[in-house]
C-alpha cells in the first residue's frame, strides 16, 4: 500500500506538497501515482522518439507534457530537466536535446523507482 509508506526516501518527490495540493486526499494522492507510473514510460519513450528523429516542435511539445504531469506530481526534478528539454526544443537545438534527454530518462528513472518502492510497502 503506497498511503502508509509515503516518507521522504529520496528527495524527487515532494509528498507534503503533493498532499497538500490534493487537500489531503491520501486516495486521490495514490490515483495520481499510480496514473503517473503508468503513463510515465510511453510519455519518455515519445521524447526519446522526437529526439533520434530530431524533431524539435515534438521534442517541445513531449517534454511540455511530461514537464506538466511531473509538476503536477510535485516532482521538481523531472519538472525542471523536461522544462529544460522543451525549452532547447523550442530553441530547436538538437545537440543539447540529446544531452538533456538523457538526464531525463535518468531522472525518470529515479522517479519511478521511488514511487514503485513507495507503492510495494
């Protein structure tokens, strides 16, 4: 159960924000994770996508939805490299697109294996 579990294990997730967004709605705080890790992988894996195709207009717009569910999550990490990755995408700048990309998936990465640790206890 994720409820009884969530705790500062690692700084990629803000749980009190997160709650105090959702009024404390610990069902609704779950629902959103649980969303999140499901939607997670196809979302990086559409940037991921964009970026081997050099597609700046799909980069900015992949990584704007991923920024966007990140933010919502309370995920300041994840929020500010797929903020990142937008902006050089808007820039149209495919080198550092690349760069930022894999930061992204690492970040990713860190996110969902604290939020699937969270959800097992």
């Amino acid at each position: 159960m994720l409820l009884g579990a969530l705790t500062e294990v690692d700084n990629v997730i803000d749980w009190d924000e997160l709650r105090e967004r959702l009024c404390g709605d610990d069902e609704l705080v779950e629902t959103i994770v649980d969303l999140f890790v499901e939607e997670c992988p196809a979302w990086l894996a559409e940037i991921v996508n964009a970026v081997e195709a050099a597609d700046p207009e799909r980069i900015r717009i992949s990584a704007h939805t991923l920024k966007g569910a990140a933010g919502n999550l309370s995920a300041h990490s994840l929020t500010a490299v797929a903020g990142r990755l937008e902006h050089l995408g808007g820039e149209g700048n495919l080198p550092a697109c690349s760069a930022a990309c894999a930061e992204l998936s690492l970040e990713c990465d860190r996110l969902l294996g604290t939020l699937r640790q969270q959800r097992v206890h």
